[in-house]
C-alpha cells in the first residue's frame, strides 16, 4: 500500500525511526512531530536523502510537543501538504528515565506525563479532523497493555504510570462516538530488542537474556496493523510477534542473528506490498 499520508511523533529516534523508514519503503507521505535540535542535521539530511530515493517524501515539522497550539499548527500543515487527508497517525515518542522514589519528584511526573500521555491526546484530538477524511484511517500508540503485576508497577513508575495513561486512551478514544470508523489500536514488542540503545526500555519486566528481536520486526508489525481494514480491529493491545504471524510473516529473519531475507506476504488481509523486506535497524541514544 503506497502513497499512504502518515503523521508520527518520536520519529527520529528509536522505535519511531524504524517505523518511519518501514513506512517511507512504501513511498509514505511522512511528518514528524518532533523537537530535531537532538540530531545532527547532517544525519537528518543523509536519512531523508536515502527516503527520497525510496520514492517517499519525508519532513519534519519543529514542534514543541508540549505546547497544544504548537501541536495543533504542525497537524495543520502535515494535513495542508496532503491534500487534508491523514491516513496513520502513531504515537511513539516517550521519555524514559530510571528514576527512585526520592528522585521522582512531583516536577518529573509531570513532565512524564505531558510527553508520554498528554501529547498523544492532544496530537488525537489534532488530527481527528484529518483522519476523518480518509478511507482507511488508523491510530496507532505505542503504548503496553496495562499489567498491575508489582514487578512492573514497581519499576521506572513515573515512566510506567504515564504509559498507562495512553492505553487507557487508546481504549477510550476507540469507543468514543466521535472517533466511530477510525481504528485506534495499541502496539507493544514481545522480546527484547537487540539493536538500540533502549533495550529494556520498553520491556523492563522480561528477562533479557531470552531470544533477542531486531526493531525491523516491530516497524513491520506497525506498518502491518495500520493498513488493515479500520473496522477489523479497534480498542485493542497487539504484540509485534502477535500481529506479524497473523499476517503469516515469518519471524525468525527479525532474530538478532538472522541474515536479511525477502519474502512473499501478499495477504487477502490487506497487507498490500508485494514483497516484505527487512532492513536497517534505526540506532537510538
């Protein structure tokens, strides 16, 4: 499925990166909703001149994702440079911090909160205008299913009460009358990722020492579920293992060892691209 207008904060780093190149593979209209003084510009200017040769028009808007009114104007112009249609929008960017009780301290849940909760809100409540107009309109948040297991709760609680919020919003929103015919969907990594600096980050819980997976499976699992039907899955929490085999890609190409390998996954499901490819791991800090 080419041509595809997406909308995506945390785009430059890690998890979003890779979902950014899955997605310009397909020659994707791509905004990025993020702060970019982070990066390079000589590395953001060798990225995107690599997206172009994919056929795929990336850009990132500056934006303080803090700030609605900042937000609101970034959507506006993403929407302006595609003919007012968004068809995938993704929540990925976060803020993860190891951090004790006595260190997390009532400023610094805030700010979890504003950046890994209440950005993706008002980033929603932005584009539902947009997503509207689309024939198959999707939102997807990269966000866990809620697990009160104390082993979870109890680790980085800052960071795991703010994600939270977000599932509890890709639930709300997803039921909300409003938002009928646009898919809200949550997706999280099963395994540990080989590759990046945020190993861990995103599965505290699980033993890293079992099977490692590279971000490539987790970007194709992203773009797997936002180009299914809208009205075949809503309100609902994937894994990347769980979405990549029912869509029959294999998944042993995406082991930390495995060679890249090209396959077949033309699916009656709408998994519409002709051949699957694996491909870079995006690094992050």
């Amino acid at each position: 499925m080419s041509e595809l207008s997406v909308i995506i904060t945390g785009g430059l780093q890690g998890i979003g990166a890779e979902i950014v190149e899955r997605f310009a593979q397909e020659q994707s209209q791509i905004a990025i909703i993020a702060n970019a003084k982070s990066i390079e510009a000589s590395e953001l200017t060798k990225r995107f001149s690599e997206f172009r040769k994919m056929g795929s028009e990336v850009r990132v808007i500056p934006t303080n994702i803090l700030d609605d009114a900042e937000i609101a104007q970034a959507v506006d112009k993403a929407a302006t440079q595609s003919d007012g249609v968004i068809d995938v929008c993704v929540n990925a960017a976060l803020i993860s911090q190891p951090m004790t009780y006595d260190e997390t301290t009532p400023d610094k849940l805030d700010l979890f909160y504003q950046v890994n909760a209440r950005s993706g809100y008002s980033l929603m409540r932005s584009v539902h205008q947009y997503l509207q107009k689309s024939h198959n309109p999707h939102v997807l948040n990269i966000a866990p299913p809620i697990n009160l297991d104390p082993r979870v709760m109890g680790y980085r609680t800052a960071y795991t009460v703010s994600q939270y919020f977000r599932s509890m919003l890709t639930v709300g929103l997803a039921n909300a009358e409003q938002w009928r015919g646009i898919a809200c969907n949550a997706l999280w990594p099963l395994k540990p990722f080989c590759d990046g600096g945020n190993l861990g980050i995103y599965q505290s819980h699980i033993d890293v020492s079992s099977a490692l997976r590279r971000m490539a499976l987790f970007s194709e699992a992203a773009y797997g579920i936002t180009t299914q039907p809208a009205n075949r899955f809503n309100g609902e929490f994937f894994y990347d293992e769980e979405i990549l085999e029912m869509l029959s890609v294999p998944l042993g190409q995406f082991d930390e060892h495995a060679q890249p390998q090209s396959s077949d996954t033309s699916q009656d499901g709408n998994y519409n691209h002709e051949e699957h490819s694996t491909h870079v791991a995006a690094m992050i800090d």
